[in-house]
C-alpha cells in the first residue's frame, strides 16, 4: 500500500512539474496542429467558442487522434481523412488549403473563416469517432453515404451537420469578439442549439 501510494503521489508530482514545458498547455491532447497559423485559430476557437471547445473535449475522449495541418483537398477548403495506422488508436488528418496557386485563401486572410471551418472539420472527426466500424476508406465512405450527401468528387462527402456547425460558429464568434460588453465566457453558452446530439 505504502508504494502505491509513494509511487502515486510520484507521478502526481512529475505530471505537475512536467506539464507546463511537455506540452502546449493550450492544445489539447488528441486534437493537435504543428502548424503555427492553424495552432494560433485552434487556440482562439477554444476561448471564443462553446461549439469548438465541446466538440474538442468530445473528441479527446474518444479514442481518435487528429492533426490539424495545411495541406491540399479534391473538394472545398477543408477535408478530413483517415490516416493508416497500425495501433488501435484512429488516426485522422484534416487539411485547410491556406493558399493556392492565385494567393492566399480566405482560411489564411479571416481568423473567423478558419476558426469555423475547424470546428467543420472537428465535426466530421466526431461523426467518424462515434462510428467504431470505421477503419478504412471503405468503411468511411459507407459512414458519410449513410449520414450525408456526396459533394462533386467521388470520394468527397458532406453532412448537414456539419455545415449547420461551422454557421453556428461563425454567429457565436460575432458574439464573443473583444469588443463584446459582457465576458466572453458566460454567456457562450447559451448562442445556439444541440451542438452534441
Ligand atoms: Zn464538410
């Protein structure tokens, strides 16, 4: 009992001096970015938005790891993918496209646009982290068949859901800019409906 209990109180002790320097305090751990532009709209989704913040906390415990970085997508200026991987844990990938070859996009020039478009993007990663049965791109595609639409390309789905989540966003972020008169915090809350159903 008594190295339970020393080995206990050691680990509490590493975990809260090791903290602050291991990691990002601000990033979550299952939802993760190494670049800058889309780490710095992660981090202001979370202060700014109640949708972002459930929507990462749900993720988080659910057993799916997800990179956030700029990239290329066959449809739109975001997309969401299944990376193979050989543990049990998901792994996902989301792209933003920030820039193409006409310049920067509107993801790169608006911190609200991409700040919306995560939490999209954080939706599909929900819908596919509820559904156990996905492994592959096969199982992802009969995933969005079933509970959305396919959008142009062949492999490109969307759902309702999703894009009812990023217009969400983008109203509660007008309402939790800096300038707004009450805290940012309190009244969130209350801005829209059913985030998590
Ligand atoms: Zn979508």
């Amino acid at each position: 009992m008594a190295t339970k209990a020393f080995a206990a109180a050691t680990m509490i002790l590493a975990l809260s001096t090791g903290h602050p320097r291991a990691q990002a305090p601000e990033t979550p751990s299952n939802v993760r970015s190494l670049n800058a532009h889309v780490k710095a709209a992660l981090s202001d989704g979370l202060r700014r938005s109640a949708i972002v913040r459930e929507l990462v906390a749900s993720i988080d415990v659910a057993g799916v790891v997800v990179y956030l970085e700029e990239g290329p997508c066959a449809e739109g200026v975001g997309c969401t993918m299944l990376v193979p991987s050989p543990g049990s844990i998901r792994l996902l990938r989301v792209n933003f496209v920030l820039r193409t070859p006409d310049g920067a996009t509107p993801l790169l020039c608006r911190r609200e646009r991409l700040i919306a478009q995560i939490g999209h993007e954080l939706q599909h990663v929900a819908e596919i982290a509820a559904d156990a049965s996905v492994s592959d791109e096969e199982s992802l595609s009969d995933l969005f068949r079933r509970i959305g639409h396919q959008r142009g390309h062949a492999q490109a789905f969307e759902t309702d859901r999703a894009q009812r989540t990023s217009q969400l966003i983008l109203e509660e972020l007008r309402t939790t800019t800096p300038r707004t008169r009450r805290p940012a915090s309190s009244p969130a809350r209350g801005t829209y409906d059913e985030p998590s159903r």
